[in-house]
C-alpha cells in the first residue's frame, strides 16, 4: 500500500515537471503565438478601456472585498465613484475556458511573470501576461494576491467564516466591537455574499471524497469537523456534476479562477450592484502608481493604462475630493509608504506601514487511511479549532495544481501568530518591500505540523508526505494583512491619521491576522460597518 502511493504520488511529480518545459510555455519567443490565443479565447478583455472622469467625488483604488463595499456604499448614498484596477475584468462562460488551471497554468493565470512554484514544488513556465494572480517575492515570504476586477474574491477557496471571539479580542483590543460585527455586519454579508455551508448532496458526491476522508480523519483524532460557510454557487457545483456545465470546481481549479462562476464572486454581487445605482463606474486595466494631496486639499493619484500583454497605453492623473485605498494589504501599503517616504502624502504618521503579517498561513498535508479515490473538488466543506500547541484552524483543502489522484489529504491552516514586519521604501529603486524572518515562518510551520501528523497518526494513515515535497509550504501566504492597521495608522474606522478624506478599506487595516481564520468575512464586516459611519459622519 505504501509502495502504491509513493510511486504514484512521484510519478505525478514527474509528469508536472516535464510538462512545465513542453514546446510554447517558454516565456520569450512564444509571447506573441499565446496572445494570440488569448484573444481568440477572452476577447472581452482586449477590448478598449473606458476612460474615468478626470475628477471624481470619490476614487477608490482596488476592487476587491473591502472597495467593493466602498464603492457600492457610496453609490448606494448618492456619490459619484471611479472604480480603478489594475487587472482585467473577466467574463463567465459555462463552456469556455475563461480562466487556466494550476496544473499546467498559462499566462491567464499570473500577473506579468514568467514561472511560477506552487505548493507542489513542481516549477511552471509560461508566457508573460496580465494574469489573475500576483505572486509577489519578498525575502522570506512569498505573497500571493489578486489582479482581477472583483480581487480576491475571484481566486480564493471560497471560505468566509467569523473569527472566534476570545482571539478576536486578542488581536484588535478595544479597537472593534465584536458583538457589533456579530449582530449587525456579519449577518449583513453573510446575506449579500449568499453565504452557505456545502448541501449534503453535494458532499456526498465523488469529487468531494476526500472532504468526507478529512472528516472522517479528523473524527479518528478526536475532533468533531465543523461546516465551512462558502462563497460558492452549488446550483452551478450540481451543474457540473450533472454535467450540464464544463467543470471547473469539481476537479481542481479555484487559485486561478472559476470559468464557468462558479463562486459568487464579487462581479455578481457588490460591483454589480454599485454600478446598478448610475453612480459608480468601474474601470479594469488602470495600474495606481501614486497617489499625493494637492493644495487645495483634493487628492492626486496616477494611473497607467495597461494592455493585458503588459503594454502601458497612457499615463494620467486623476483627482478626487475622497480617496479610499482598497488596493489589498501589499497595495495600499506600498502607494501610503511611497507617498510618506516622497513627501506626496507628509503628515502620514510613524504606524504607516506597521503591523503586517501572514495570518499565519500553512499548507498541509497527509497521508490517506485508504487508497479510495478521493477527487479533486475544491469547496471546503469543513475545519477544526486546536488549542494544543497554539490556537489554529486546519481546513480541509484539494491539492492546487493536481488534478489526478496522489493519495493526499490537504489542510490549509491559519495559525495564531504575533509575529509581525514592517514595509520599507528604498528610494534608490523607488519601490517599497518588507522582509519575513524565517523564525517566524519555521515556528509557525511547526506548529501545524504538530496537530497535522498527530491526526494523520491517530487515523491510520498510510503514508507522509513530507519527503514528497508536499509538506508545509512556508514560503507562502494568501492572506497578507496589515500596514495602516485601524487604530494605529488611521482612526477606529478606517480614516487616515493627518488626511482629511483618506480611507484604507481592506486587508491592510488588520492587524497581521484574523484570528486563527480566513480573512475576507472580516475585512468585508469591518469595510460595512466603516463605510456606514463615514457616511453618517459625511467625513
């Protein structure tokens, strides 16, 4: 049994390896053949970009969870809003392949770079290309975020689950009210965004064996699994199943996007709303560069348009009377402490660009307690809260970028962590990095580790992958928060400290973690319920 599983979970390395190198994923020369099947595939994203308002009431930078609560709060109050992204704005298809997958990925599925090394450690290459995820590599830590109109919400597991409370309060202090989150804004996502835990039918089909093997595993250890609320369409999961759409969820694709929609992402629901009011509009392919403050008390900022290829078409700068940054924690970090380090922005204080962290991302897994197949379908269906070592939460989790059976049970787990860092500008390059130390990445790795090998013992299973290169990948993480933590570098609602006018509406307000979960329900909670005071407060 053993034997099976290691030669059959090596082969499938081997056959990813070779299949990285095959003719016309070389990034250089093929360039120009795969544009051109870019355009016959996704036309929608070639066509030619509408042009924003040389001034508008408000600009917000970024579409994802927390600027699309901006953009639709303000529409919804009657506020002329310029929607700006860098990324392309992606269409749906039940049939065509809109989106790559992360087994054999092409340029659609990364922000203008060249390879790329996922949690298999199976290296990829492929042409150049405005793609949906950006992997970006800093010393230590490598973070992936979304380049896409819509943001996390089109290339993440779908999971939005509250924090519990007692690590809540730990991380943010008197800082945010939980039972105000509780009773108010997190129902009031949980109502926009449609949220629900996977249908029994649903998890008891052939795709999903492995989330009942989870379960199974963890019930073995000792855990009771408790149900993920998910962001994911199961009326279009069934489709699939029933193969009335191509699929997508059920056999491995969700890091790089869902073609057929399979989540309800944020296209179908906030955006769509926002623009519905005739107040918003929303403007895909405009890279933020900088943003300052004028003298008559407006807001700068400069954009470049982009073509998907990469090609800067223009350059322009745009004014507002209220800027809101939502371009994600590494985005909006990067144009506040750029804007400080230059003088754009000079009366930002000394917690700019402080208090990032990792959330205390880990991806796991082990071996099986029997060679079943198991499927690849990527809703998360369940988790569990460990106190033992440290408090974390282990989800169970498809292996990204493997569709064919390995023998594998994944985990994604979210340990609670203080570690934190702080962004740097280096004015010789003009850019702005951090640096994770690698104590911190290696305690944290250990940690779920622990539990993780403590389930796969007490549930019998067959075989650890830690000498096939799927143990933790510590070198990564997708949920990067903080740098203008709320409370610290801007007020308890978001606003800037010294600027009139200025908003941070996403990751980059956390303090470096949600507390043991997922991010997005929190930071969508806390843009609601900050916006609604902004708003009231008209400032």
């Amino acid at each position: 049994m053993r034997r099976r599983a290691l030669f059959k979970a090596a082969g499938v390395a081997a056959l990813f390896a070779g299949a990285s190198s095959f003719p016309g994923a070389r990034p250089a020369a093929a360039a120009p053949f795969w544009y051109d099947l870019f355009r016959e595939w996704v036309p929608e994203i070639f066509r030619p970009l509408p042009e924003p308002p040389e001034h508008s009431t408000a600009i917000v930078i970024g579409s994802g969870f927390g600027a699309s609560v901006a953009a639709l709060r303000l529409a919804r109050a009657g506020v002329r809003t310029t929607v700006l992204e860098r990324g392309s704005r992606w269409p749906n298809d039940p049939w065509r392949e809109i989106f790559t997958g992360d087994d054999l990925p092409d340029g659609r599925g990364f922000w203008h770079r060249t390879s790329f090394t996922g949690v298999t450690k199976v290296p990829m290459h492929f042409a150049s290309f405005g793609g949906v995820l950006d992997c970006t590599e800093y010393p230590g830590i490598d973070v992936w975020r979304a380049a896409a109109v819509g943001g996390g919400s089109v290339i993440f597991s779908g999971v939005m689950i509250a924090p519990p409370r007692p690590l809540f309060e730990a991380v943010f202090g008197r800082t945010v009210n939980y039972d105000e989150l509780e009773q108010v804004y997190f129902p009031r996502v949980r109502q926009m965004l449609r949220l629900d835990p996977m249908p029994a039918d649903v998890y008891q089909s052939a795709p999903f064996a492995h989330s009942r093997a989870w379960d199974q595993q963890v019930r073995a250890a000792g855990y009771e699994p408790v149900p993920n609320d998910s962001v994911f369409d199961w009326d279009i999961v069934r489709a699939e199943l029933a193969g009335a759409v191509r699929p997508s969820a059920t056999v491995a694709r969700s890091n790089l996007g869902n073609s057929n929609g399979a989540k309800f992402d944020l296209n179908k629901n906030y955006l769509r709303y926002a623009e519905e009011t005739g107040k918003a509009s929303v403007h895909p392919g405009h890279r933020v560069d900088a943003i300052a403050r004028e003298r008559d008390g407006r807001y700068a900022v400069t954009v470049t348009v982009l073509d998907p290829t990469g090609a800067e078409l223009a350059t322009r700068t745009l004014t507002c009377d209220k800027l809101f940054l939502g371009a994600g924690s590494i985005g909006t970090s990067e144009l506040l402490v750029r804007a400080q380090a230059t003088g754009a922005l000079p009366d930002l204080d000394e917690h700019i660009g402080e208090g990032w962290g990792t959330n205390g991302d880990v991806v796991l897994a082990r071996g099986a307690s029997s060679l079943d197949g198991f499927g690849q379908g990527v809703p998360s269906a369940s988790r569990i809260h460990d106190d033992s070592v440290a408090p974390l939460t282990l989800e169970n989790w498809y292996i990204p970028g493997i569709p064919v059976e390995t023998g594998a049970i994944a985990s994604l787990g979210m340990v609670f962590d203080d570690a934190r860092t702080s962004f740097r500008y280096d004015s010789a390059t003009d850019s702005v990095g951090l640096r994770w130390n690698e104590a911190d990445r290696e305690r944290v790795v250990e940690t779920a580790r622990c539990v993780d090998e403590r389930i796969a013992a007490e549930s019998g299973a067959l075989l650890g992958f830690r000498s096939l290169g799927y143990d933790a990948n510590g070198l990564f993480t997708a949920h990067p928060l903080g740098g203008a933590v709320l409370g610290r570098a801007t007020d308890e609602f978001g606003r800037v400290n010294g600027h009139p006018g200025l908003y941070v509406v996403d990751g980059a307000m956390i303090p470096g973690s949600t507390a043991t979960v997922n991010p997005t329900l929190t930071i969508t909670a806390l843009a609601e319920r900050n916006m609604e005071t902004i708003l009231r407060d008209g400032r």
